[in-house]
C-alpha cells in the first residue's frame, strides 16, 4: 500500500483552512501516514498528529476580535510585536504539550535558521517548541532559541514542505498552499480590507499605553484608504506574500507533488485568526475537488 504524505503550507491565519482539508480527507476515509508542516501547518499538522485536531478546531471557531487582542503580548524588545507566550499557554491546553515520540504518526515542523537563513526539520524532543518556532512569522512573533540557533518561520525558506513529506517516505504527496493567488489580488483590495476587522476600542486598548495614541489615530475613521500610504499591516502581508511566492515556486519546480491543492485565501489577512470558519470550510471544499486525483494516484501503486 502506497504511503500518503500530507504538506502543509504556510499562510497565517489562511492556514486554518488546513482543518477542512484534513476533515474532507477523513470523511474520505484517507489518513496520511505522515504529516510535514510549515508555519500553520505545523500548528494544523501537530494537532492532528497529537489527536487534538477537534480541541483545536473548536479553539479556531470560537475565536472572536476580542479574544484574538487579548492573546496579544506585546513585546517590542523581543525580536517581534508579539512574545507569543499567550499563545504558548492556549496551545498547551489544547494538548500540545507532549513530544515528537508521543504522536500517532511521523511528523517533521519545517523552520528556518534566522542567521544561517537555511531551512531546518524538528523531528524530535518537545512539539510545543517546535510549533512556536515554525509559526514565528517575521515581523509579528518574535523568534525561538532552540538548540543555540534563532528560528524563525518555515515559509521563509520551505513554505509548502513537499520536500520533507518525500525524506519521511511518502509515495504520494498531498500538498496544500493556502495562498495561491494571492499577489493578483492585491492590487484591488482596499487597505482597510487588508486589515483584520477588529474592534479597534478593544484592540487599543490592549496595547502599551505609550502606543495608544498611535492606535487611535490609525484607525480614525472618516479618511479616504485610496489617499492613504500602506499601513503596516498590509505593507508586512504583501511583502510575506511575495516573498513566499517566489519560494515556493522554486521549490514546487524542483519537487512537485503528486496532488497539489492551491487556495486563494487572498481575501483573509494573514492575521485574521477570527475568520477561521470561512478558511476551513475552504479548504474543505477545495480538497473535496481533489479525492479524485488522490484516488488515482493511489490506484496507481496498488
């Protein structure tokens, strides 16, 4: 029987969209024997190794604008905008907690050496640890010393990890690239749409009192976005989403997957993390077109 691998991209909060492609495949009665995952799809990847994937699905359906500023632990000294310990403690009550040799299947978290700017696989020791580092997107949460190195995000260097998925044996490699299509789109979506739609009094009021002010004015209402310079947020997004791009279509060509499954999620922010019911009913959606293929590729070895 052919062994399935199961790559999953990078993408913010677009990678919840990750969930739905795992429920579709199950509902298909297809479980990967392994799992590689960058960046969300680490988070996705080790939750469903970890049998935690129901735990944090809900978590990911429950988050509201005001939960989601709340996690936020701002940090300006630490390499990001956000320490990201919040988020270490929510993941560890969802049953992230244990290590590599407790999963139900082999699993590799893809991150990048922020200093030697190459791409390194997590395979063993603490899970939680490796998922924070893969996730440290660059600009948002500050990096993870591991090892004696400072990694940083997987998408910086590996952002579909089709290539490790193939190192853990897999025959047949299901890729998912949560943001295809993105850098088309930009053009035509307004700054305030890039934006996560929160409650800007319950955000500001979040943050240090020192950048209150600074807050307050970005989000004034009643001024024209099209006479606007891009804000930070949109300016971190595009530039992600084009360095991204270009990676993954180096990567893709060298090492294609037997299944690739594109998103556009362009119309999520990546740090839209309340929006996790529209990513995962996407990717739900788009896996199902792709069961064909799957099963195709799979009679092919059998």
């Amino acid at each position: 029987m052919a062994r399935i691998g199961l790559a999953l991209g990078s993408g913010g909060a677009r990678g919840w969209s990750h969930i739905g492609v795992l429920r579709a495949l199950e509902k298909a009665g297809i479980r990967p024997d392994v799992v590689a995952g960058t960046s969300m799809g680490a988070l996705v990847g080790a939750a469903y190794c970890s049998r935690a994937l129901d735990r944090l699905e809900d978590f990911a359906r429950s988050m509201t604008p005001l939960s989601m500023a709340r996690m936020i632990d701002l940090d300006l000294r630490a390499g990001g905008l956000v320490a990201g310990n919040t988020v270490l403690r929510t993941l560890k009550t969802l049953g992230l907690s244990g290590n590599f040799a407790d999963l139900d299947r082999p699993f590799i978290a893809v991150t990048t050496d922020l200093y030697r700017g190459r791409e390194l696989w997590l395979r063993d020791g603490a899970l939680l640890p490796a998922v924070r580092a893969s996730t440290a997107i660059p600009g948002i949460f500050s990096p993870v010393r591991h090892d004696n190195r400072w990694l940083m995000d997987g998408g910086m260097s590996n952002p579909v990890p089709v290539s490790a998925c193939r190192a853990l044996g897999a025959d047949i490699v299901i890729a998912v690239d949560p943001n295809a299509g993105n850098l088309a789109s930009h053009g035509s979506v307004s700054r305030r749409s890039l934006l996560p739609q929160v409650n800007a009094e319950a955000l500001i009021g979040q943050l240090p009192r020192q950048l209150q002010p600074a807050a307050a004015a970005y989000f004034v209402s009643g001024r024209d976005p099209a006479s606007q310079p891009p804000g930070y947020i949109e300016v971190l997004s595009t530039a992600l989403d084009v360095m991204i791009d270009q990676i993954c279509r180096s990567r893709l060509a060298g090492d294609p997957p037997n299944v690739m499954v594109d998103l556009n999620l362009s119309h999520l922010n990546v740090l839209a993390f309340h929006e996790a019911e529209t990513a995962i009913e996407q990717g739900y959606a788009a896996m199902k077109d792709h069961l064909p293929r799957v099963l195709a590729e799979r009679r092919t070895f059998s």
